[in-house]
DNA sequence: CAGTGGTCTAGACCACTGA
DNA sequence: CAGTGGTCTAGACCACTGA
C-alpha cells in the first residue's frame, strides 16, 4: 500500500523524537525548508506537523518555529484487557461463572444506589471470573434494561457481560476508577482466599449521551491482576502493553 | 479570539455527537453538502472531519460516506494526579518526608533488580507523602545519575520528587504498573496501619529516548486514594475528572 | 518589522467500494 | 461505474511574536 507524503513526513518526524535523535526543545526545520526537503506543496508539510502537533510531540510558536514538545503528563493511555481473551492468550481455559442474574423495578440495593438512577428497570447480573478453573475476579453489574433489550437473551459462558455489551451497544462515554480494597467475607468466599486479602477494584459507568448503559464493579484478587498503561508526552501512546494479567497461577 | 472554520465545523460535529443528537451508525453529511452548509472550500471540510475521524469519534468510507463511530474500546485515558497539588486542592497541608537517600555505586537492591540497568550509578530515595500530617503514601524511587545530575540539590519539602522530576527532566516514554497488594511490616510501620492492609501500588518507569531516567513505586493506603479514568470512543478523554484523592481523613 | 505558522481557496486527479 | 473520500497543488492573506 503506497503511504502518503504527509504520513511519511510525520512518521519521519515521529520516529526521530522517539527514538532521541532529536531530544525536547530541538528545532525542526521551518514549513519552507521541509516543502524544499521533501518537493512538496506546504499544505503538505503543515498536515504533517499539525498531526504531530495534535498528539502533543511537537509545539508550533509563530515567529519562532518548530520545536520538539517538552513532555507534561497530565494522563495516560491505560490498555482496557478483554479478560476472556487476555485468559486465553496465555493458553488458560476462561470461565464466566453466573452467579445471579434478576431484573428489579425498584431502586439498585443500597450499596449501589448511586450506580445507575433508580427511575429505571434494570438488570443485576453477579458473576465470577475463572482462569483454569479457579476464581480471580468477581463481577457485579447492573443494565439498564431500556438501554440494552437484548441483553436478558444473551449467552455468557463464552464472553463475559462485558465483553458481550462492548459488542453490542453502543457507548459515548465512560468513567472508570480504580482503587485498592480489601475483600469482604462473602468475596473471600467466592474467590476463596482469606477475608482482608488485597483486591484491585474496577468501578465503571458507561453512557450513550445522557442514557446510562450500564454499571459494573470488578473486584480482581491483588496478586493475580495488574493493569498497565503506556504513555508518551501528553497521553500519546507510545508502545504496545503486554499481558496484564500476571500470574493467574499464583491463585 | 476568532475561531478557525474547520475548528467550528469540528466542533459542532463533536458537541451533536457527545450530546447524542447524533448517534452510532448515523451518517453525515458528505463534504459536497458541508461545502455549502458552511460556505467554504473542501480542504477546509475535510480538515475538520479529519480531526474527528483521527480522534475516532467518525469513522469515513469511500463511496459510502461519513459515519458516527461504534465505539471499540482498547484504551482509556487516566488522568495523572500531582499528589501535593491533589492535596492542596483539598484544602489540605501537603508534606513530603524524606526518609532516606542515598547514592549507589553498586546494582540496586535485589527487590528493585529489575528497576533500573545496573550499569550505571543511582540515587535511592525512599520517602512518605502525608496530608495533615498523616501519611498516605510511601515513594521508593531511583534516579539515573547520569541522566539527571541536578537531583541531589533538589529540594522535596514542598514538592515531592516525582513533581520536581516532571518539570526539570524531558522524557519521551513511560510505563506505568497499577496492582494492588498487602502492605508488608515495614511499610505498615511506616503508614501506621495494620500489616496486610489493602495499598494501591503505582509503578512507573520512564525513559528518555533509550536512557533510563527514573523508576518509583508508590504504595497508597487503598482507603485513602482512587485512580479515576475517562473515556469517550477510543481513548478520548471525554470530560473532566474530579480529584481522584478520596477520603484521606479516612486514613 | 520580518519570519513563521494558521488558515483558506478553487481547483485537480486518484482510489476505493458499494449501489 | 458513479459517488465518496484521500491527497495534493500553488498560490493567498493574515496573525502573531520575537529578534
């Protein structure tokens, strides 16, 4: 496949900065020289730079030129695993084990009253994660039944609920937090590890426009979970992430 | 300030799609009839649905036409919070206790082998990072020498390492480990915790080009500190987070 | 005040692909 | 095979700002 110029220009550029040939603060030649450099209109040469300026690499000053960005980390790109597939990539079985699976009028249960608004009918689906046929995570979700009608007819023993509304709904915006807990008795039960053991939780609400799609908690035993993110200056991310689970043996 | 056209066609484009007045699926009008709508040229069109098919809010097809996107989440943006701005933010006293540092010949610890290439000469710092008064968080860190030579005159009373670094060092990569894992007797001494408790560990290497520059690990009481990510299709950052930093009076 | 980037035009030819 | 986007040109005028 024949590359455009711009891509190659900004490719070119890309790679020097990454590679440290050319270091932050170092000056790029002006749009002239590099239309001369590379026998092509400008719109060409500012496509190019306008892309690099876009993901954050380069910083354009009018008068002063072009200069290689000075990296301020406000966030990163954090890889979102597939578990079905991070499971089977490493050659284990995966399992979504089903818990419970109800649909409620009324309001979410207390401790998840500020999950999805109560106005709605919604659908409240606990599961388990295994790999090899142990437990390595715990799964609580609630769907918004108005949002995603089709989901009581899904089948999950292959792809969890998760990776099945990732198919099959549309999304605009999520808000995902991360902490550290420490697992309560009944979770201690289900993942059979002992109460207070360290557990990386997953909280995350997901929406189409001002419609809640769904909410889930992901409780993951802390020894068997680790999450990765990658990043190069201002979130651009830079290389690709490995596995991120662990050691799913040390279960 | 006036605003660029293809910045507005952008714009109007993104706020009907984020609203969800338009959805996934939903087709665009093609650049011919952007063209009139907005009296302009079609470079200045195609500029502007460039950007949003590059952020990946559209996704454009030859002879089909312009789409709104079906988004395929593999990545989300996590916002890096500036522990001492975070507390401060709060209303809080921000203090960062160095608790050893030292400059090492020799490889790093057998725990931390993996940390830094051992090849070259580094600076140990082990600290606390306290609100109130009260710790929240241990830092273990090294510092290549070499590629950071001002650190040892740094001063850490008002900003912690990791900020001093971020503004005085450039950096092109880095990559970041997020588990959660049992505080250790020590480290529960230091927190003033119960050993076993639940802590965020945070891992961060990051590089210049090839060069290592810095690896830390920050152990966060997990009752005191949250990690908030968002995301709209694709690893666009969609809004605002609020202060990941929860209850640290909690602690 | 002159050098640099920001934006825009009015075309052109081409590549793809779905009706 | 025709509609749509992808790319590119050779200009133009302007806005900013640092030498």
């Amino acid at each position: 496949m024949k590359q455009a110029l711009h891509e190659r220009i900004r490719s070119d550029f890309e790679s020097r900065i990454r590679s440290g040939q050319l270091q932050p603060g170092d000056k790029l030649p002006i749009e002239l020289d590099l239309m001369a450099q590379y026998g092509c209109s400008r719109m060409t040469v500012n496509k190019a730079l306008g892309a690099l300026s876009a993901a954050g690499l380069i910083v354009r000053r009018k008068r002063a030129g072009t200069f290689v960005a000075r990296p301020r980390v406000h966030s990163m790109v954090l890889d979102i695993p597939d578990l079905a597939e991070q499971i089977r990539g490493r050659g284990q079985t995966y399992q979504f084990e089903l818990l419970s699976h109800c649909t409620s009028d009324s309001g979410p249960s207390p401790k998840e009253d500020k999950a999805l608004s109560s106005s709605c009918r919604h659908i409240a689906i606990e599961g388990r994660h295994k790999a090899d046929g142990v437990p390595f995570a715990l799964e609580s979700r609630l769907v918004n039944e108005a949002a995603v009608p089709e989901f009581n007819n899904a089948d999950f023993t292959d792809n969890p609920p998760g990776s099945w509304l990732l198919h099959h709904v549309p999304w605009t915006a999520a808000e995902t937090r991360i902490s550290a807990v420490a697992s309560d008795e009944p979770q201690s039960r289900l993942l059979g590890v002992a109460t207070g053991t360290a557990c990386l939780q997953i909280e995350r609400r997901t929406r189409l426009a001002s419609t809640e799609v769904t909410w889930v908690r992901l409780v993951f035993l802390g020894d068997a979970y680790d999450l990765i993110a990658n990043f190069g200056p201002d979130g651009t991310p830079a290389g690709g992430a490995e596995n991120p689970v662990r050691n799913i043996q040390a279960v």
